[in-house]
C-alpha cells in the first residue's frame, strides 16, 4: 500500500513497501477520517520469520535475572516490580520485557529534586532481539565510583512510544533506610507523608504529629533532626519501624524555608542513611480584613505595628456592620473582651467547623442596645486546631449628634430655633425642646449663661432636651455623644431678648369733631390694643385699629363724630397686651383737653345773640327796667363766664361743672354802651370764647299785652318789633293779640323782610318762636312760622316760616303771593310797628 508524506514545499513523498522490511507505525493523532503516524523502517533478518511476529504482543511484563553471586542479598518481588539490590562490590541484574515498539526508561530518585544528586543506579541501553515481539534486556549495575553515601528508592517507567502503555519498576538498595507511605494518627489529621519525595508536611500547632514508616534489615536509629523536633518510635516489627514526628515548639521562628531535615541510619552500617525533610506549614488563622465593609468608609483597618495588634475603626451608626472572611484548618471560635464595658459588639458566623483551610466568613454587627459607654473591645480568633490565635481589636467610632427643633415645643409660640440658633424671650418658663440623636446617647457640655438644657441621663439613642430661660440675655451649650464626648454637634446660641413695649406714655387730644392723635408703637412680636374709659366714661374716640404686628405701628385715634353730644368723658387707658404670652404689658393715656362747644340764646326781652355779638337795649329813663339774654352753653369738662362793662352782670351762678349750663346776662339802665362776655372751659383755660356786648339805649317800648310787662321794642331797619311774642292763635284771633298802636305783619311787610332786611327778618323777628306754632298743609307744610295777614281780599291766610326754604313765595315780584297755611292752624304771634 502506498504512504504519502506531505512535504513543507508542498509537494508529497511516496513510500512504497519494500521486501524484506518491517514497517512500524505509531499512530499520533486519529480522527474517524484521518490518521497522523510515524513509520519507522527495518531490514528484516533472513533468518526471521514474519509469520511469528505477533504487533499485539504487549504484556508489559517484567524478568528480572539475579546473577547467582548476589541471589542471597538481591531480591525481586513481581507482586510489588521491585528489587531490593544488595551494594556489594559488582552487584548487578538483569531485566527482560516486551513491548510492540521502541521503550523509553525514566528514571529518578525518590525524594524530591534534593534526591536526583544521589545517582546511584546504572541502567543500560537495551539489548532489543525480535521474535513473536521486540525484546528487551537491560542491566542494573552499581554505579562505578559512586561515593555520595545516599542511596534514595529508584523509580524507573518504561514507556512504549507508539502506545503510550507504561510499566513502572522499583529499585531500593539493601540495608538503606527505606521510607515508605505511612497511614496518619488521629482523625482530620491535616499533617501528610510524601513517601515519594520524602516529605512530611507538619503544621504549626500545638503537638503537630505526623508518622514515617522506616524498613531497614539492620535496624535503624536517628542520625540528626531539628531541635524544634521530637522524634520517637512510634511501634516497632521486624525490620519495620513507625517513627513519630512531634513538633515541640508550635511558634518556633528563624528556621531556613521552614524547613527541616531528619536523617536515620542503619544501625549496623552508619554510612547507610535516609533523609527525610519536614516542611513546616503555617496553621496560624488568616484574617482577611479586605471586605467590602472594610472600605474606609464607615470602618477602617489599621494593620497591627509591633505589639499592637490590628485594629478596625467602626462607625457607631444603624445596621453598621463588617465582615472579615477567615481561612481556618479546623474551625474557629471567637472571643470577645470589652474591658469591663458593655458587650455592644456581636459577632456571626464563628463556631462551624471549617476543615482543611476554607473560609469562615465572620460578621460583626452592632447591638444598639448596649452601644452606650463603648469601649474598644478585643476580639480573640481561637484557632480549634490548635495553632496561633489571632487578636485584632474594634473600635467604636461615635458619631457627632443630629439634633432637630421638636415642632409645638415652644413657650411661649414666638420661642424659634433655626440652625444653631435659639430665641427665647425674657418671660417665665421660656422654653424650647430639641431632639437629639446619637448611638451611644448624648450629654450637655460647655454651658454657659442662666439656662438650663435638661433631659433624662442615659445613653438612650433619641433623647429631647428642654432647653429654657432663666435669667440674662444671652447663653450657649454643645450637645454632645454621652460616649465619646469629643463627637460634638455644633454649639447652639441662645438669644433671649426682653418682651418691651414701647410708645408715648400720654398723648393729649382736643375734645372736638375730627380730632386725632397718633402713638408709635414698638414691640417685638406684636400686641393688641384695648381702652379703659374710666368709671363711667364715654367712650370719645375710635381706634385705627386693634391688633398690631411687630414693631414700628401706627396707632391712630380720632375723635367721635358725636363727641360734642358727650357729657362724660374722662382721661382714657389704652393697654398694650404682648402676643407674647407673658409678656410685658404697655399702659398710655389719652387725655382729654376739654373744650368749649358753644353758646346760643334760649330767651330774651328784646336781645339777641348773633354770631360773637350780643346785642342788648336798656331803657335809661327807667330805673327799674333790666334787659336780660339767657344763653345756653355747652362745654365738655363744664364752664365758667365774665362778665366786663358798667351796668353788665350775671344773675345767678358764674359757672358749672355741668355739660350744659345756662347763664343770664343782665344790663341795667344805666349800662355801658359796649362790654364782654368770656365763656371759658373750666378744665381747660385756653379754650375760651369771648363775646362783645352792645347795649342800645331805647326810647320805644312795648307792653305785652299777654303779660303786661313793658321792655324795649327791637328795631330792624323798617320796623318796631315786640321784644316778646304773644302766644299761640289761629289766624282769627292773632290780630287781637296786639296791643294798640301794634300789628301782626302783612303780605307786604314779609314780603319787605324777604327783599330788603333778611337779616333783622332771621336775627330780630323771627327768633324766639313756639314750636308748637306748626302751619298745616299748603305752603307752610308743617313748619314753625308766624301768622302775617291774609292776601286777596282776607281769604288766602298766609305766614312766614322760620325756616327760609319758603321764603321764595314773597321774594318774586307778585303782590299777591305768600306763604299760604291752613286757617285752622295754631301758629306763634309777634307784633310790629312801622317806624
């Protein structure tokens, strides 16, 4: 059959079979399409047969041929492929075996690479011979000149190169120590021996035990070991010995690579000897304090610095918590010392067995309920295997206190509290409550001023101080963590400022019409107004208004509108009231500076009283006659009257404390021809009204005829006019109510007073009147008047009314028009005379 090889230049190579040859492949790569081989070619022998050649031929089993000089020393065991070979001089064997291709023969030395420097062992280059399969003869030999006085366990592997098959054969030498795999005491025992590189892997914990079987026919004995070491026959059979390794100081330190060796020797040939190395492994706990939790933030890790152990910083705040993840053989459990504080830290994930170095993820966690008066705590990680514990401590980081205004706490309402900053007003009991926050509680420090901060004293996490006034304007104090004291929320002010009204003690304001006076009014939160009027007092004026905000208020009064019709008005009280719940009070006057409202005339025999002038007739030729004005006079706070000029007096009393009072002016006949009359407020002098009086002497009299009496007749500029009317009449009977020589008016005569003297008409005439002289109907419509004669031929009565609004019916130029009333009306008489 043809093979192709493909060539690097692309090109292939044809191999054609030969006679005579044998072709060997050996398949190195195969899939269900392809196959990747190496064909190895040789001439056949003339005398072989191809026919016995058997490719499946590949026991793999081993002939060992001792020479008869060494049969007593050298031994093989088919069961175990091994050979114990003795070491006398020319000691050698021989091993036969099969294979279907070529074999390759490894060799090395039990012990580790420490071992391979002992190479004692010479293994030939095969003797091959072919007949149902290739044959192979090797030959074992002593080394020659070998003088390294170590004779470690040969391990020799026989590799057929086309399938890959191995066959594994021992050599040891006779009478050297020989180690073989050892079965450990105790259950979960971590320590191991590697038989084949001769090492015992022993863990740093206390009483670390590991065992080592010896074979040697002479008996064997420790030659030298470490002296952190202890080694001791373990049990003893035959030429078999179990020794105990025990590793007496678990802490030991400067040992080389952690590294020991132990050497044991024939007992009868001392330069026969084995080593055995002991490797020491750490067994100490192996924190990790790389978590998540531990990232700076809230807690920190401080690595241990010579004595002191490694620390972490934990944030005293809700659900804080860190983790450290633990690699352990055998488990650990946790200890915790607080140093006689509160157990405020807790601890998870501890106390499950964790063999041969997993983790343990440990939790540490706060107990809320025991943070107050923390103290830094120690935490001990027992090593259950009994290596090294490790010790870190955790320290509680408090936190700085929040605190916040507790809403509705303050007393009075205008108390505030914004950021640091608190104001409490000068009034008893003053108070504000602020809430404070802080696991491990908080405490007061720092107080300064008459205040007290008061609260219950615990480390409770939430806790409300009553901060309140006692004296003086201003204070301080820190809230700080009852825990750790250093932790301080920011230092809160208070400002306590007085509740003072201010405003102008009195004001003093005219008793009259459209009257005011304004009081400024200071206060710091505002106020609200109230008057006292005094027993019995009216009230005289209004206020602007009653309820005032803060500071800089207007507070305006005015006088009533019907403050001349008032008869008692006293000094008023307003009282401030403070918004400020106990706050000061502000009391002002008002006083009242009386005045005098006016006088009018309320009779007379023939004087008047018109404006400032008052104006009076006396009769020098008689004695006995007085004129008289009797005027009424209205003054708040009451009056007082004077009288100047010859002949002028009062009758009666000069003054009073009434509202009202009446005063009659006299003049004698031989009066003065002018004087003054000065009404003045009793309660207050500078109001006053003075009067000038102008006496007329007259000549003409008139004698009622109602009453009999004779006084001065009053002159206008066409006319005598009575000094005194006559009564009431109806329009029949009012001409008979004057005397001879005097009339009632005509028509005519109003319509003259009308055009031509309005003032004597208003000033002499008409005052005086009844006011029950009522006109019905008609023109007159219901108003005071006197009867004048009656027009177009006596049946049209007429009257001229005191009011002016009718005049007009004798202003138009009609002789026939008037002022028209019923005749049945009951109207005042008065009687004149043509000049």
């Amino acid at each position: 059959m043809p093979f192709t090889r493909q060539n690097e230049n692309g090109t292939a190579t044809i191999l054609e079979i030969a006679n005579n040859h044998r072709y060997t492949l050996a398949v190195t790569a195969a899939d269900l399409y392809h196959l990747d081989c190496n064909i190895s070619v040789d001439d056949w022998a003339d005398d072989g047969s191809i026919i016995e050649f058997n490719p499946n031929d590949d026991t793999g089993e081993l002939a060992v041929t001792i020479p008869d000089g060494f049969k007593d020393d050298t031994k093989y065991d088919p069961d175990t492929r091994s050979v114990s070979m003795s070491l006398k001089s020319g000691s050698r064997f021989e091993l036969n075996t099969t294979a279907t291709s070529n074999l390759t023969v490894g060799k090395k030395y039990v012990g580790g690479l420490a071992a391979q420097q002992y190479d004692w062992l010479e293994v030939s280059e095969p003797v091959v011979s072919t007949r149902t399969a290739l044959n192979f003869a090797y030959t074992f030999s002593l080394k020659e000149g070998y003088t390294g006085g170590r004779y470690p366990r040969a391990v020799l592997r026989f590799t057929n190169t086309m399938n890959g098959n191995e066959t594994t054969f021992f050599v040891e030498a006779v009478s050297v120590p020989q180690a073989d795999n050892t079965p450990q005491p105790g259950t979960n025992n971590p320590n191991t021996f590697d038989a084949e590189n001769l090492l015992v892997s022993l863990y740093r914990t206390t009483g670390s035990n590991a065992h080592v079987r010896i074979t040697c026919p002479d008996g064997t004995e420790v030659e030298s070991k470490p002296d952190w070491l202890d080694v001791a026959i373990d049990k003893q059979n035959g030429a078999e010995t179990i020794y105990s390794f025990t590793l007496n100081d678990r802490d030991i330190t400067g040992v080389p690579e952690d590294k020991g060796t132990v050497t044991f020797r024939n007992k009868k040939a001392g330069d026969l000897k084995t080593d055995i190395t002991v490797q020491l492994l750490d067994a100490t706990l192996k924190p990790d304090f790389t978590s998540p939790s531990i990232d700076g933030t809230k807690n920190s890790y401080e690595a241990p610095t010579d004595d002191t152990p490694a620390n972490v910083n934990m944030q005293i705040s809700d659900a804080n918590n860190f983790s450290v993840s633990c690699r352990s053989m055998q488990g650990i459990e946790i200890g915790m010392d607080f140093d006689g504080g509160s157990e405020w830290l807790k601890a998870t994930g501890a106390n499950v067995t964790k063999a041969y170095n997993e983790n343990a993820e440990l939790t540490f966690s706060l107990d809320n309920a025991k943070l107050g008066g923390a103290k830094k705590a120690t935490v001990t990680l027992k090593n259950k295997v009994g290596g090294k514990n490790t010790v870190f401590t955790v320290s509680p980081v408090f936190l700085a206190p929040t605190v916040t205004f507790v809403s509705g706490s303050n007393s009075p309402t205008q108390n505030t509290m914004s950021g640091t900053a608190i104001k409490l007003y000068q009034v008893t009991g003053s108070k504000v409550s602020i809430k404070a926050n802080a696991f491990g509680g908080t405490c007061v420090k720092t107080l300064t001023g008459d205040i007290t901060v008061t609260a219950d004293d615990n480390y409770n996490a939430e806790k409300t101080y009553v901060v309140t006034w006692k004296s003086g304007t201003s204070a301080s104090f820190v809230i700080a963590n009852k825990s750790d004291e250093t932790k301080e929320a920011a230092a809160y002010s208070v400002n306590a400022p007085a509740t003072t009204i201010t405003a102008t003690d009195n004001l003093n304001m005219n008793t009259l019409v459209n009257q005011n006076v304004t009081n400024t009014i200071n206060s710091p939160e505002g106020c609200t107004a109230s008057v006292n009027w005094g027993t019995g007092g009216q009230a005289w004026f209004d206020l602007s208004a009653t309820n005032f905000n803060a500071n800089n208020q207007a507070l305006k009064m005015t006088t009533k509108s019907n403050i001349t019709t008032l008869t008692n008005i006293q000094k008023a009280t307003i009282t401030l009231t403070n918004k400020i719940t106990g706050g000061t009070v502000k009391t002002f006057t008002v006083t009242p500076v009386y005045q005098f409202i006016s006088a009018e005339q309320t009779s007379s025999t023939g004087n008047n009283l018109i404006g400032t002038a008052i104006n009076m007739v006396k009769m020098s030729g008689n004695s006995g006659y007085h004129a008289q004005i009797t005027l009424k006079v209205v003054s708040l706070g009451g009056s007082k009257v004077t009288v100047s000029g010859t002949g002028l007096k009062l009758t009666g009393a000069a003054s009073s404390t009434a509202y009202t009072a009446s005063y009659t002016l006299d003049a004698a006949y031989n009066a003065a021809a002018s004087g003054t009359l000065t009404i003045t407020n009793s309660q207050n002098a500078g109001s006053k009204q003075t009067y000038t009086i102008s006496v007329k002497d007259q000549t003409v009299t008139y004698t009622s005829k109602s009453t009999g009496k004779t006084a001065a007749a009053l002159e206008t500029a066409s006319y005598w006019v009575a000094p005194v009317t006559e009564g009431l009449a109806n329009i029949n009977d009012a001409p008979s109510k004057c005397p001879d020589g005097w009339r009632i008016p005509t028509a005519v005569d109003a319509r003259n007073f009308v055009r031509n003297d309005q003032v004597g008409l208003a000033n002499i005439f008409l005052p005086g009147a009844d006011p029950k002289g009522i006109g019905i109907g008609k023109d007159a419509q219901g108003r005071v008047g006197y009867w004048t004669s009656t027009i177009i031929d006596g049946s049209i009565p007429c009257c001229i009314t005191v009011k002016s609004d009718q005049w007009y019916w004798y202003a138009a130029n009609k002789p026939n028009s008037g002022c028209s009333a019923a005749s049945s009306s009951i109207m005042n008489v008065r009687c004149l005379k043509n000049k």
